[in-house]
C-alpha cells in the first residue's frame, strides 16, 4: 500500500472508497513507523516511541527567529547528530559513536582538558592531588620544585598559607642573602628576618671571650654559643657565629675590641 495525493479522483464512490481506505492504510503505517497510532482514539495517540532522522543534510537549515533545528550531518562519511540555534549556529552533538565533549569541562570523573582556562571567580580543589606536568608556574613563578623533594613533603605536611615569590619559614623560595650590616657588640637588636651574626677580635695581648644570646626575651638571655682564647704570648684571633631567628633579639658580648656583623636572609 503506498499513498497517493490524488486520491480519490474521478470515480464511481464505491471505487473512490476503497481508494481513501487504501491511502488510510498508508497513513497509518507511515505514522506507526515512529508514532503511537492505534488506529482507535486513545489519550496518547501521536506520541513518539523514537525519531528517525531520514538522511543527512548537506548544508544545515536556513536560521530562523524564534526556531531550533535538530538534523543529521555527514562528517568522514557517518551520519552525526547536529543542533542550529535561530542565530545560526551549529553544534555537533554526537562523533565516532559517542557525545561530543570536544570544549566542554566534567563536574566529575577524569578528563584531559587543553589550552587556557579562565576561572572568574575563586577556584577551590579539595580532596584531591594536582599532578603537573611540562612547565609548571603561577603568576609566572616557577614552582616546579614542588613535584618532589622538600618542597613537596613541606606542602604535604600542611606548611599553610605562603607565597612562592617570599622566603624563611612561609616555605617559598628563598630570595638569598641580603646586604651586610655593621653591629656593635653588648648591644641587642631585633632581628626582622632570619640571619646570621658573626663578630671577631684580634688581641695582640690578654684572653679573648665571646657569649651570643638569642631569644624572644629583650634583652635575650638565653646563649645559644659562645667562644673564648687564652693568650699564649702570640696575637689571638677570635671569631663567634650566631644564627638568629626572625623576630628573636640577640646581642653578642665580648670583655675586647670586637667588629659585628649582620648578615640577613631573603632580603
């Protein structure tokens, strides 16, 4: 059975009756192919059981206001599922067998994402390690050191908030040395970073004792070294290292004439 538009024609009515059953019949299996059609009124009749799209489209619809097209495409000779929005634009919804993500980021499970991303708003990762491969930096600081050794186990017992650009006990990385400084001995300072205090003494006659101290206390009293020589007849030279924390006071005492010096860290 097969439809024809031009039927009934001009006939006797017992013939064009046969043939507006005929093009019935034709109908019915037509619409029965994707659609709920009984033959016998129900409440669901023309629902869809699927949607066969009958062959791809060489080029995709003409845009127009207000409507949405959905439609097959060939791409390297398979049919893949296409939308057109009113603007135009097309989107390739299937490929090779599989919903295309190409440009889309997972909420979940594992994905290989390239190129830039841009996060608008604050970028929270928990429960998770970051794994880095290539070239690793952020605001254009090198941290690939972090991907193993020290720097790593530091991140890994929880060091807490720190810059990569800073340095001492935040465990970034450290800028150097700063400048020397000239100190006086039984003085105390306080010491706004890390360093070193060093001082020595040159004695043609008698002994020579230094006594560093270093701790939160103003004046320190905890020594932490100390250094004597006992004349033998020669000149003595006598030296004095103290290593000194960030926000600590230290003071180096000396019984002769003793140069100081302040050598601070990451400044």
């Amino acid at each position: 059975m097969a439809w024809d538009k031009n039927k009934p024609g001009n006939v006797k009515l017992r013939v064009g009756r046969q043939q507006i059953l005929t093009n019935n019949d034709a109908l019915e299996t037509a619409l029965n192919r994707d659609h709920n059609f009984p033959g016998t009124p129900t409440a669901d009749d023309g629902e869809h059981f699927k949607i066969t799209l009958h062959a791809p489209l060489a080029d995709g619809p003409t845009q127009e206001t207000d409507k949405g097209f959905l439609y097959l495409k060939d791409v390297s000779a398979k049919a893949e599922l296409f939308f057109e929005d009113e603007d135009g634009h097309e989107i390739q919804l299937t490929t090779g067998g599989v919903i295309n993500m190409a440009g889309v980021m997972f909420l979940a499970g594992a994905q290989d994402v390239s190129g830039a991303k841009t996060f608008q708003a604050t970028l929270t990762m928990s429960g998770a390690n970051i794994a880095m491969a290539g070239a690793e930096t952020i605001d254009g600081v090198d941290i690939s050191a972090h991907k193993e050794g020290t720097a790593k186990a530091q991140h890994d017992g929880g060091v807490g908030d720190h810059t990569h650009e800073s340095a001492g006990v935040e465990g970034g990385l450290l800028t150097g040395f700063g400048a020397w400084g000239s100190k006086s001995k039984d003085t105390v300072y306080l010491a706004a970073t890390d360093g070193f205090a060093m001082a020595y003494a040159v004695t043609p006659g008698g002994d020579s004792a230094f006594v560093g101290y270093t701790d939160g206390n103003n004046p320190p009293t905890t020594i932490r070294t100390k250094m004597g020589e006992v004349h033998d007849g020669g000149l003595n030279n006598s030296f004095i290292f103290l290593p000194v924390r960030k926000g600590d006071y230290w003071k180096i005492t000396c019984n002769v004439t003793a140069t100081v010096f302040w050598l601070p860290i990451g400044v």
